[in-house]
C-alpha cells in the first residue's frame, strides 16, 4: 500500500488545472496533441477521457499518456476503464455514480486512485459514511458540474460555486471541481478551497493549449496566495 500512500499523497498536495481530455471538442487536434500541450503548460494531473475509440486504440493511447505523464512527473487519471488503467499502471481512475462501485473497484486494483463523481448533497453525504463504516475505497470525489456545461448532455441543473465549500465539509477526502469553469471563476473557487480545477474546452479549444494551460497554472496559484 506504500505505492498508493505516495499517489494520494502527490493528488491531496497538488495545486493545478487538471485537464481532461475530449478529442470530438479538441479543435481537431488529437488527443497525443492535446497532451503534449498541457503537460508542457506544466499540468501535474490529466485525464483521459475517451469514449469512442476501440478497445485496442485506447489500450495503446493509454500507454502513450502513461509513458508522457510519467516523464513529465504527472498523475494520469484514466475515465471508466478499470482494465485498461491496471494494465498500463495508470495513477488512477475516474467513476460516475452509474458506473462500476467503487468498493468493486478497490478489491482488484489496490493500488489506483479512485476518484468519483458527487453531483448533489446525498451523494457526498454517502461517500462520507462510507468512509466511517470501512476504509473507504474512494480517493478523493469531483464537486460538479458547477456552471453550465456543454460536455454533458441533458443537464439543466448545477450546483453553483457555494457548493464546493458545503461539500467539501461533508466529506474529508480531498477533491476536484468541474463543469463549465472558465478562468472568471478560479479566484472564488480557490478562495472556496479548491486546489485542483478540472476544464476540458477552457483548454482543449484554446489556440495555444501549451500557454493556455501555463496561464492557468499561474491563476491558480496567484490565487492560492491570496487566500
């Protein structure tokens, strides 16, 4: 468990724009371009999110971000696919609330990151007392979607910013945020105790995702020195 005691540790320290990647609503580049340019922006935590390759197309794309990521000291979070995650050592997965349990998850990848999404109250308020019955078998939870969003279908409701200090305090594991954040929102989220702010067309439709990511690395932690 030591090597899992060192990625919660290097996600609960991270202070960073966590890009998650979109290829559909990535201007037409490749999601191999995409990653280039936020880990030379100087992200420390990425996603990938895909869902339309093959399983063999993303098998080999993962493999990709896991020897990037690596090189660039960067957590690799991979969305949904537990396998494919365990089979190229990724840090981590990311899981809705639909998705595979968690508890499931945690009995054959011992060593991953597991994060989950939380978009309402309840669903905090469950992951809390499940840490109080068991060790609990998430790693840290998203706080989303905050603002509207036009990476999630038929969404009309979002939690606002106010959510992240309410939630946060329901539950003691360290979180992430998304769901239509643009740089207008970085300060009050920081301020809220947001550490990790995850965007996906903030910077994959950017013209430049090298210095859009670096602008946002340096939001983020201007703000934090004002807190």
């Amino acid at each position: 468990m030591e090597r899992y005691s060192g990625r919660v540790e290097r996600f609960s320290k991270a202070l960073t724009v966590y890009p998650v990647s979109c290829e559909p609503l990535a201007a037409g580049r490749t999601d191999v371009e995409w990653l280039d340019g936020v880990l030379a922006g100087g992200a420390k935590l990425v996603q990938l999110r895909d869902k339309v390759s093959g399983d063999r197309e993303l098998l080999l794309k993962a493999k990709h971000f896991r020897k990037r990521t690596q090189e660039a000291g960067a957590l690799f979070i991979i969305n949904d696919r537990v396998d494919i995650g365990l089979m190229v050592d990724a840090d981590g997965v990311h899981v809705g609330q639909g998705d595979l349990p968690p508890a499931e998850i945690r009995k054959i990848a011992p060593e991953l990151l597991i994060g989950l999404s939380c978009n309402n109250r309840e669903d905090v308020v469950a992951l809390a007392e499940l840490g109080r019955t068991e060790t609990n078998p998430v790693s840290y939870f998203n706080i989303g979607p905050l603002y509207a969003t036009a990476t999630k279908d038929g969404l009309q409701d979002f939690l606002g910013p106010e959510a992240v200090g309410e939630f946060s305090a329901l539950c003691p594991l360290p979180f992430s945020v998304m769901g239509g954040i643009k740089e207008q929102h970085v300060e009050e989220l920081v301020k809220a105790g947001a550490h990790r702010i995850a965007v996906v067309t903030a910077i994959s439709q950017a013209t430049d995702i090298e210095r859009e990511t670096a602008k946002w690395m340096k939001m983020i932690t201007s703000s934090q020195q004002h807190v």
